[in-house]
C-alpha cells in the first residue's frame, strides 16, 4: 500500500490508514484485512472494566439463546396456569377472611396468615411472563453495543456475526487476489520454514474454506408489511455501509428471503426502548 506504519501501531491508526488509501487502493480485500486487524486491536485496547463486560455478556447472551426453547415452554405454562392460580388465591383470601382472632390473639400482635400467600399467586406468576421478554431484550442490546463499540462503521438495524480475525484477514485478502503462499506469509510472518511454515499453510488453507462474516438484522421484517421493500432496500444500504462499502464476499442475510433470516433481538416490551433515530430519519453514522 506504500504506506509506512506509524509507531505505536493502534486501532485508530490503521483506520486512519484505510479511510486514507479507500480512494487510490484498488484491492479492496486488501483494505478489510486492515480493518479487521483494526477491529481486533480495537478490543485488545478496551479498558479492562469493558473487556470483562464483553466476555460475561458473551457468555450470558449465548445461554440465553441456549434456553430460549426453555423461555417460550414456561411462558406459555406460566400463563396456563394462571387461572387456576388465580383461582387458588381466592380460596386462601376467603381461609384468611374466616379466620377470627381472639381479643388475647390480637393483644399479642398475631395475625392470620398463609403461604403462598394470595397476593404472591396472583402476582409472580404474571411478573415472570413480563420479565422474561424485557430481560432477553435489554441485555441483547447491551451486547450489541459493546460488540458495536470497537468496529469502525455500525448500525443499530444490523448484527455483525464476525469471523475470527486471521480467518477475516486471511479471506479478505485472498479476496484481493493474493495467493495462499502470500497470505501465510502476512498472517504467519515468523513461520518462514520447515514444519512452522507447513502448519501456518494449511491453518490459512481451513480459514479460506471457514464461514465469513454474517449480517442479520436486529427486528425482522414480515413479508407482508405495507413498506416492507423501502425497509429491506435500507437495511440493504446498512449493511453496506457497515461492511467499508461491501465486497462479493460477505454473506448479507438481508438479500435473502425472509424465512432465510433469524432475528437475533427480541422485540421490545417497550417501544421508548427502541434506538432512537436523529431528526429527519437519518441517523448520523461516524467514523471512530
């Protein structure tokens, strides 16, 4: 790229450089394996407060993706069974109702009283029904955006689903047209012979046959939708744009059919917690 590295070697850095050479490199596979390796530099450089709430909201998000089958069955049990709750709850106020306190009883400060209690019968189970829907919501979207934090262009209309960083490099670049040869010796420089540089080949020979990055939307689009083709057509463009201008090589699910894309994000209990959009429909995109 004729472009000398500038010491110390930052995130922020090499997007200074491909926002730079975006115009006169015409390899553009060239250019997102340079964002990539900024996009994973840019995590090594959060602050470790940041970095151990990425790794818990990793963890977390995945087991909840993992009990979502277990969510739905006690949702729908949960609101079966609430009459019949409800229904016991009437029984126990009427008990309660019944029982009469002797004046040496009251004296004393008892009371009647039983558990489960009406009210918790009534309450818990409706307060599970609400919770689990509003949880899964906002901690999916905490995740988005600490995920979104460290890449150069996001959208809060698209989930990247991004590859390892040296399979992303490795594809960018092949991409670009170099060949495996080259790309070992990018991605692997200190592996130059022998066994090192045999295993470092056939480590980027699987990272070309791997899986590139994936786009999603964030709330899914009913085929059915009046502007159903308006708001395809802009999370078309949203995907482009977080994807550095868009390359042949990515998989963007938001060209697919309909059944072809799953929503990752749940919607919202609320919609005050929908992301807000600045005035006029836009929202304002920057460069990090």
């Amino acid at each position: 790229m004729g472009v000398k590295p500038r010491e110390p070697i930052t995130a922020v850095g090499l997007r200074q450089i491909v926002d730079e050479r975006r115009r006169t490199v015409r390899k553009v596979g060239l250019l997102l394996a340079l964002r990539a390796c900024a996009d994973a530099l840019a995590v090594h450089e959060l602050p470790p407060e940041l970095r151990a709430l990425r790794d818990a909201l990793d963890e977390y998000v995945d087991w909840l993706r993992r009990s979502e089958g277990a969510a739905r069955r006690l949702t729908a049990a949960a609101e079966a069974a609430t009459p019949l709750l409800d229904s016991e709850a009437e029984t126990r106020t009427a008990a309660l109702q019944a029982v009469v306190l002797t004046e040496e009883q009251r004296a004393k400060g008892l009371e009647a009283r039983v558990w489960p209690s009406p009210e918790s019968l009534r309450a818990f189970p409706r307060a599970v029904v609400n919770a689990l829907p509003h949880a899964h919501y906002v901690v999916s979207w905490l995740h988005k955006m600490l995920q979104d934090l460290t890449l150069i262009d996001a959208d809060p209309e698209i989930i990247l689903m991004l590859a390892p960083p040296r399979t992303r490099m490795a594809q960018a670049l092949a991409h670009a047209g170099y060949r495996v040869s080259e790309i070992t010796t990018i991605i692997h420089p200190f592996a130059k012979t022998g066994a090192a540089r045999s295993r470092a080949r056939n480590a980027v020979t699987r990272r070309l046959a791997l899986r590139d990055d994936q786009f999603r939307p964030t709330i899914p689009i009913p085929s059915d939708a009046p502007d159903a083709v308006a708001r395809w057509a802009a999370l078309d463009d949203a995907a482009r744009f977080v994807a550095g201008g868009g390359h042949e090589g990515l998989v963007i699910a938001t060209s697919a059919t309909e059944s072809a894309v799953e929503a990752e994000i749940p919607a919202p209990p609320d919609k005050s917690l929908r992301p807000q959009k600045e005035e006029g429909g836009r929202r304002r995109r920057s460069k990090r």
